[in-house]
C-alpha cells in the first residue's frame, strides 16, 4: 500500500472473471496523473487467481458471498480518501482515475464524481456512448440533492461501478452496496444521493462489456427481482439520512409502482435482458 496514494480501486473476481483479471490490472496500470493502491478481492474463487503485479494485494474471501457483499468486504482495507470499485471485464478509459480525483479534490462538497459508461463489445472492440449512462434528466436533477434523492428512490437512473469515485468516509457512512447480485449498486447510488451533492461529468469513463452470462445479461426470476425490491425499500425505509418525507412518498406510493415494474419485467415469465444493446443504442 503507497501512502502517498489518493485511489484504491477494487476489482472483485471469481471463476470466470478471473481469466480477464490480469488486462484488466494491467491496463489499470497504465492510468497517470494519480497514484493508486489496487485491491483484487478473490470471492472463493474455484479459477486460479493469476499472477498479478506485486504491489497488488489480493484478498481471499473463506466462501462465496455477493458481488455487491465482495465489493464491501474490501473496504475496511482501503486507507485512501477515494475509493473506486470496477469490475475485471471491464476497462477503464486513460485518465479516468486522475479525472475523477480531481473533481473531488476541487468540490469538497461532494460526496462522488461520476462519468459516463462506454457499452462495449470486447470480442469486436464495438464501443457505443449510451444516453442512459447516466440517463439525461440526472444532469439537471443533480442540481438539487432532494431532487436526485426521490428520483433514485424510483429508478436506478445512473451508473456507480467502473466510472465513479466514492470518499471513502461517506462510502461507509452509505452501508456500502446492497448484499445482492442484482440492483446492490443501485442501493448505494440512492444512499449516496441522499448524503451530498454528485458531481456528474459527460465525459466517457469506463468501457462496460456487455455479453452474454454477466450478473446482468441472464435469466432474471419474478422471484429475484421482488427480492431486489424488498431489499431497496427495506434500506431505504432505515436509512436515518433520508428524510420522513421521501420514506412516506416510498411506503404510500413509490413501492406500488415497483410492483408494477415486476409485473411489466416478467409479464411473459422470467426476463432475460437483450444482448442487443450495443444495437439499439447506437
């Protein structure tokens, strides 16, 4: 661990992730302008964890939790201001990490910098600037944290992993992702909206890869996304920096509409998210 480092960026990797783990880290490498501590978490992986660069320190996990309980168990080891979460088949754009320190550096007022996805195609190298990363309306919501707060109570309107750097202190204060494999990030983008202002950027930062098997991209159960709900609203409902109001409109109002969110998914039975988005968004 550097001390005079200002990021740690944490990649949590099992099984298959595993065999993009080593480009990942080695492009991770290449980022200037900023130092770095790097914190792989091994999730009781059953591949073996590659040889990796040795100021990289690698945490083994006894047995397998979620992503979003692996990209957790990291942060008790982290001592810089800012943390960063990616996920290993993804990449980071050159300067994103030095970009993202730095308007946290000149905005102390914010709690994270956020800056936009690139959709990707790893195997075609197909790169597509999506509106949704973050979806338009965010950049005049964030104008006002109440605003941004109840929208993210109703959808999960922007990205957090790979394209966002989080104080470290306020990442704790937030609980950290959800313990899920499905809306865990969400959890947390509503928890921060609700502790300070988000300084979002429209500059590309990561590239997403989007394929076939990701914790996104398979079969979605009924059953899965009322969990995900249930365990949103929960969250909410005791987070003691969301303000009475915002629990009211989300007991009274907002999780019906959640229902019929369920209800639209898996009108047709279980949901399989498209593989075609690289398509549709261009």
């Amino acid at each position: 661990m550097t001390t005079e480092a200002r990021v740690t960026v944490v990649i949590p990797v099992w099984d298959a992730y595993c065999a993009h783990l080593q480009e990942c880290v080695r492009d991770l490498m290449t980022q200037e302008g900023v130092a770095m501590d790097v914190i792989v978490v091994d999730n009781a992986s059953d591949s073996e964890i590659p040889d990796l660069p040795g100021d990289v320190r690698v945490l083994r996990l006894p047995g397998r939790v979620s992503v979003g309980a692996v990209r957790n168990a990291a942060v008790e080891h982290v001592h810089t201001p800012y943390v960063l979460f990616l996920d290993a088949d993804d990449r980071l754009l050159p300067g994103t990490v030095q970009f993202l320190a730095d308007e946290l550096d000149a905005a102390p007022a914010a709690v994270a910098a956020i800056c936009k996805h690139v959709l990707w195609d790893a195997k075609t190298d197909r790169r597509v600037i999506a509106d949704r990363s973050p979806k338009p309306v965010v950049y005049r919501l964030a104008r006002s944290r109440h605003l941004l707060g109840l929208a993210t109570l109703r959808f999960n309107i922007f990205p957090i992993v790979g394209c966002a750097a989080i104080r470290t202190e306020v990442f704790r204060d937030a609980g950290g992702f959800g313990d899920g494999n499905l809306g865990e990030d969400w959890e947390l983008c509503a928890a921060l909206a609700w502790r300070g202002r988000i300084s979002f950027h429209r500059r590309p930062g990561r590239l997403y890869a989007v394929e076939e098997g990701s914790l996104w991209h398979r079969l979605q159960t009924r059953e899965r996304f009322e969990r995900q709900f249930e365990a949103f609203q929960q969250r909410m409902a005791t987070d003691r920096r969301v303000p009475a109001y915002a629990k009211l409109l989300l007991r009274h109002g907002i999780r019906h509409a959640h229902a019929r969110d369920v209800d639209r998914l898996t009108a047709h039975g279980d949901f399989r998210p498209p593989i075609t988005e690289l398509r549709d968004a261009a």
